[in-house]
C-alpha cells in the first residue's frame, strides 16, 4: 500500500512526530490513522503539541560566521537550564545556524511570511499556470505546490536539512523535542551577508 503526502502531513499534523515515524506507522496499519496513532503510542511516541503550553525560559544564542562573510545568530528556547546547558542542545542550535547561513531562509515558519508577500506569490503563480494554458480547475492545485515550493526556500522549518534532504528542519526539530521531552522553540534568527 502507498501512503500520501498528504495522509503523512495530516497525522504529522496531529502527532507533531517526525515523517518518517509517522510514515512507518502508516504503513504498519495499511494506512488507519488511529491504528497508525495507536502504534506509535505503544513505540513510546509521545505527542509533542502537548508540550506547547510550556514556557520556554531558558535557551542560547548560537553563532556562526563563514568566512568573514556570512554571519548567523540563532535563538533557540527550552524549558530548563539543564537542557539549554546540554551539549547536544547547544549543537543542535548550531546546526540550525549552518542551516541557515546555507540556505538563507527569510522566516522561521509560514506563519510569519506577510498576508501581503504570500498573496503576490499566489497571483504570479496563478499568472504563470493560466498564462501556460492550464485549465482552470487545476489551477488552485498548481497555485498550492508552488507555495509548499516557497515555503521551502523562504521557511527555516520547511526546508530541507542540508545534512540529510530526506527530513526537514521541522522533523530535525521534532526529533530532538522528542530526545529532550522538552518544548524546544526556534525562537527568531538574524543572518548577515556581505554579498547582499
């Protein structure tokens, strides 16, 4: 049986669990949602929007300049001082800041791109798919996978980890929320660039 992008995003959505674990309890219940939901319960799967009411009060500020050109700052938030304090928190946070003075994102999730930049974007893919002679009725489609498209270029969680193109900064970010078993939050980043 295959399983659709879309039936993954919308159990993602639910669970807030990594792609790929999502995807394997899928495919284990022949694609059931609840039975998918069940399994990775008794994996030991927790769901990481439970987490979202916590505060995140302690955290660090991770830097990283390439080459005296491209410079990154990275706020990234946990729940405690334990865990901001961690090794593997501090890297992770550093990972984030090669990712984005790789990648150069704009924003750290959709949410944030402006109604007014979002809906420009729609009215020129809209233009190109009518100006390519597409009907009419697929137009709302084509208009729908550019912006995941540009959601990936502009969006930090969105695009692909420059280690690994198989998983987003997303399911990187829920991968270690579910290590921690802490609210980790990507709080905002800056990235400066000398070529610009």
């Amino acid at each position: 049986m295959e399983i659709t992008a879309k039936e993954i995003a919308a159990l993602r959505e639910k669970t807030g669990l990594p792609m790929m674990e999502v995807k394997s309890a899928l495919l284990e219940s022949n694609g059931d949602e609840d039975k998918a939901i069940e399994i990775l319960r008794k994996r030991g799967m927790t769901n990481s929007n439970k987490r979202a009411d916590r505060a995140t009060a302690n955290g660090v500020i991770d830097s990283y300049v390439h080459s005296g050109r491209i410079g990154v700052l990275t706020e990234v938030l946990c729940e405690t001082d334990f865990v901001a304090k961690n090794d593997d928190f501090k890297n992770f946070a550093h990972e984030l800041s090669l990712q984005i003075a790789a990648t150069a994102p704009k924003y750290v999730k959709a949410q944030e791109i402006p109604i007014e930049e979002l809906e420009a974007e729609k009215k020129i893919y809209a233009a190109q798919a009518k100006g390519s002679g597409k009907p009419e009725n697929i137009i709302d489609k084509i208009v729908d996978g550019k912006l995941e498209t540009y959601y990936a270029s502009v969006c930090l969680l969105n695009q692909p980890y420059f280690r690994d193109s198989k998983m987003t900064i997303s399911d990187l970010l829920n991968e270690f929320t579910a290590k921690t078993g802490e609210k980790i939050v990507i709080a905002r980043f800056v990235r400066f660039d000398l070529a610009c």
